[in-house]
C-alpha cells in the first residue's frame, strides 16, 4: 500500500491523480462505462473547458443522497472516518472496522494497489457482515450500493462486482453474492458468475486508455451527454468536424459500420446507395434508405419529402397522412416529474381559426395533492371543444392520459374518445419529411422552423428543477418559468403542425 504522502488529494469528481499515480475509483468505472472519452477528459482534459453541472444533474445527486440516507438509517451502521477522497486513510479506517466485525459499515473505503501505476478504490454504499471465513476470522462482507434508479441496469451491476473484486483481494475471500438496493425494486442479487467476466473487460479497457493516453474519438449521444460537463467542448468540436454521430440514425454501432465501408464525411453518405449499406448489420433497407437521405437533407439544408416504399410516389403527401386542419384546434403539452410519479402541469393552446386567437390555458398544480383537480380541469376545457383535434409530439401526451383516467377513475369511454382526437405530430413528421436537424425532437425542428423559445436554456429536466425550487422556497417565479416554457413547447408544436400542412400541400415528389 502507497505511504500516504504519495498521494496528490483534488477536490474533482472524479479522477483522482498524483502526476504518476492512477486513482481508479468505482465512480470512474461507472462513467467509463457511459462513455470512455469522459473519463479521459476527467484526467488528461483542460479543466477550463469543463463547465459546471446543470441544475437536474444536482438535483439528482441530491435526490441519491437522501435516497441512500434513508435506506442506510433503516438498521444500525457505523461510518469510517477519514478526509475526504483520502483514499489510503478511507481504506485504513474501513479495514479495521472490518477486522473488529462490525455488522454494516457505510461509505467505506477498498483500495488495492496493481503495480502499475494504478490503485484501484472502491466505495460501496454498504459493507454488511456474512457467515464465512476472511483474513479476519469466521466472518467477511459484501457490498451493497444503493441507487434511486428503478432497474438492475448493467452499469451499476458491473459496479458491484468491482466492489466485489476489489474487497476479494481485501479480505483474502470472495463473497458469494454483491447486492443492490433499488428504489421501486428493493433488494437485487447481481450474479457474479455474469457480469464479473465483463467487469474485468471494462476495467482493463479502461486502464489502457488511462495509461497510454489514448483519447476516445467525439461521439454525440444526447441522451448520455446532455448531462455531462464536457458537452459544451465536445459539441463544438462535432460540430466543427461535422462528425456524422450529429446526423440523426447514426448510432455507435451503425458508425463503426460505416467507417468500415470508408463512409466517414456527410458528402460520402449523401452519395452512397441504400443498396450499399442495407445489407450491414443493424441497418436493413429502410435505415439505410433513410440515412442517405438524411444526409441530403443536411447538406441541402432543406426538407426533404419522405415516403414508404409500399406507397406509390405518386400519391400527395397529404393523404398519406391523417392531419386534421378545424377551425378550433388544440395544441397539448405535459409537465411531469416521473421520479415523483406526478403531473404537474397541463398546458394547453386554443387556437381559434375563425376569431384568429390564440389563448393559452395553464392547468397547474402548485401542489401534488392538487395533481387530480388539474386533471379535471384540462378535461373541463378540452370537452368543451369536443370536435377539436389535439396536437401533441410524441406518444408521452396520449400515454399520460391514459395512465391518469385509470388513476383517476374517470370512465373508460371517455378517455378513448378523447384519445380518439390525438394526432401525435413527432410521428407524422418522421413519417413523410427527413429534416435538417441533428434530432427530430420538438426543439430543434421548431428552432430550424424559426421558433425560439423565450428561455432558451428551458427543458424538461429545467422545469422538473423549477417545480422543485418552488416547492422548496415557495418563490414564484420558477411556476413562471415553468409556464412561459411550456406555452411555448405549445407554441413551438403549433408551428410545426403549420409547416407541415403546408409541406405536404407542396406535394413534393419524393427523391427516388
Ligand atoms: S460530452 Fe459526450 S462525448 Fe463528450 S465526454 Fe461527455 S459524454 Fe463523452
């Protein structure tokens, strides 16, 4: 074990390093996992490109803590103490409450030196005592981690077994069994025999890009690095290269397929055959057809019309889907918080062709035993329009709906002939146009359109955060926010719904 002045202690997320020393933790493993490039940037990367965690990202940080201050108060527990991320002193202090048998020791420290410049830390949540043999005597641990999520997802099992790894090299044993705590699921056995083999994987993966210094290539995944603080960093650089995992059907398997076939800039999609890429795999003929077009449209900057390939070309675009044009019609947005299981806000445009206005109705529940009364409320309005159609984007809406009528016991038919008046935008859009636009979200389709937002750091993760705040400090201007955002998501959708009638009425003849 390294003296503990060999030890260089950063206050950072992460990474912690001397300038020869490698500090491996359990919460790097986790972040590999998500995405190799981070952890590189974590250690080797300008600090000053970094910028700091979005508010949702706190939010859930906290949200975990409280949830595993819960969990842990439920039986007895001691604690190790040492300064923080003081990694030698952390394990120092949890191996001799290992060595006295203490029951359940929270927040402990595992560390083991490889010999190769890298110390391996694991932190599990909780280490509880076991019938067994150890370097200690007739008892050892398992680890538990305890997480808010509602799944055994693969990324916090193979954090386990690297509990599991290291605290084997510890207490001279291995323990038959790592375990996690789950919010909605409870308590979870990962299988070792399973997930220790691609642990070992990921880990070794892992060290090499550490040790040779090796930067992962810029990959663009909204759904993992909205999150993260290099995406300021790592987007202008996409952007910059126009890198293809900014054009929407390109995922990282697709990619490397395509990079394969020396099909690695926009201009050499554009021009390639669907016959080309349709028989590789994960692509098919659909895929394949539509990712050329795709990166037509991109490069044209413009729409382009898209049809199945059972329909004829020759029949207009606008009969190929159902898109109702009234003279009062309805534009639907949902505020939501689903980690509280709650509907906090619905907002709804009427547009009324005939009279030529637009008024907004915010159904708000500053409260959640509130959430039934707004429910009422938005069905009192949209009834009182009954031949209105609803505009939406996407399925979130009309499947929100219909969870809260069960909820909520209102009568089956009602829901349904409700339902029946939903035409979900997001679905009619991917069905007949191929857009301009990194991702066929609402925003950056009504942000190609012209709309802006007023807010135009607003999102759903934002307003979750706003609801939040002003459940807190009772401020009311985070109910202000929430509501300017979500009249505008209406707005935005309303936009849409006119750009698409009028696309369809130019009755494009669809590229071949
Ligand atoms: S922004 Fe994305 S690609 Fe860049 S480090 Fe973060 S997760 Fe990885």
């Amino acid at each position: 074990m390294p003296s503990q002045t060999s030890i260089a202690l950063q206050s950072v997320d992460s990474v912690e390093t001397s300038s020869t020393e490698i500090w491996l933790t359990d919460e790097i493993l986790f972040n590999y996992q998500r995405c190799p490039r981070r952890v590189f940037l974590d250690r080797y990367g300008d600090r000053q490109q970094r910028t700091s965690p979005p508010d949702y990202l706190r939010k859930l940080r906290q949200d975990s803590y409280v949830h595993q201050r819960e969990v842990l108060s439920q039986a007895p527990f001691q604690e190790p103490n040492y300064p923080r991320r003081d990694w030698v002193a952390g394990a120092i202090a949890t191996t001799a409450l290992m060595q006295q048998g203490v029951d359940r020791i929270a927040n402990g420290v595992l560390q083991i030196p490889l010999g190769n410049g890298i110390h391996l830390v694991s932190c599990p949540d909780l280490l509880v005592k076991q019938p067994g043999y150890s370097i200690w005597g007739d008892w050892l641990y398992a680890p538990t981690d305890i997480r808010l999520g509602k799944r055994p997802k693969l990324d916090y099992q193979v954090a386990v077994a690297f509990h599991t790894y290291v605290l084997a090299a510890v207490q001279g044993m291995w323990a038959e069994t790592g375990w996690l705590i789950l919010r909605q699921r409870g308590t979870y056995a990962v299988s070792l025999v399973d997930v220790l083999p691609r642990m070992e994987e990921i880990l070794q993966s892992c060290m090499e890009t550490l040790l040779q210094q090796q930067e992962p290539e810029v990959f663009i995944t909204h759904s993992r690095c909205d999150l993260c603080h290099w995406f300021s960093h790592c987007y202008t650089l996409a952007q910059g290269d126009r890198h293809l995992s900014l054009l929407p059907g390109v995922t990282p398997s697709r990619y490397i397929q395509l990079k394969a076939l020396q099909l690695k800039t926009l201009e050499e999609i554009a021009i390639a055959s669907p016959k080309q890429l349709e028989s590789l795999p994960g692509f098919g003929f659909q895929v394949a057809q539509r990712l050329v077009k795709q990166a037509q449209a991109t490069l044209q900057n413009r729409a382009i019309a898209h049809t199945e390939s059972s329909l004829s070309p020759t029949v207009p675009l606008l009969s190929q889907i159902e898109l109702p044009t009234a003279d009062i019609e309805l534009y639907f947005d949902i505020e939501a918080a689903p980690e509280q299981n709650l509907v906090y806000l619905h907002g709804v445009l009427v547009v009324d062709r005939l009279a030529q206005t637009e008024i907004f109705h915010p159904f708000l529940a500053e409260h959640q035993v509130a959430e039934g009364k707004v429910w009422n409320q938005f069905l009192e309005l949209v009834w009182r329009y009954p031949h209105a159609p609803i505009f939406h984007f996407c399925p979130y809406e009309a499947q929100t709906v219909k969870q809260l009528g069960e909820c909520y016991s209102t009568p089956s038919h009602l829901i349904e002939a409700l339902l029946s008046r939903f035409v979900d935008l997001h679905e009619r859009v991917t069905r007949v146009a191929i857009l301009p636009v990194e991702s066929y979200a609402l925003k950056p389709i009504a942000r190609w359109l012209g709309f802006n937002w007023r807010d135009s750091a607003a999102n759903g993760a934002q307003s979750i955060c706003w609801y939040d705040q002003w459940l807190t400090t009772g401020d009311r201007t985070h109910l202000e926010a929430i509501l300017r955002y979500n009249e505008d998501d209406c707005r935005a959708t309303h936009q849409v719904k006119d750009w698409l009638v009028q696309f369809t009425q130019l009755d494009i003849a669809p590229f071949s």
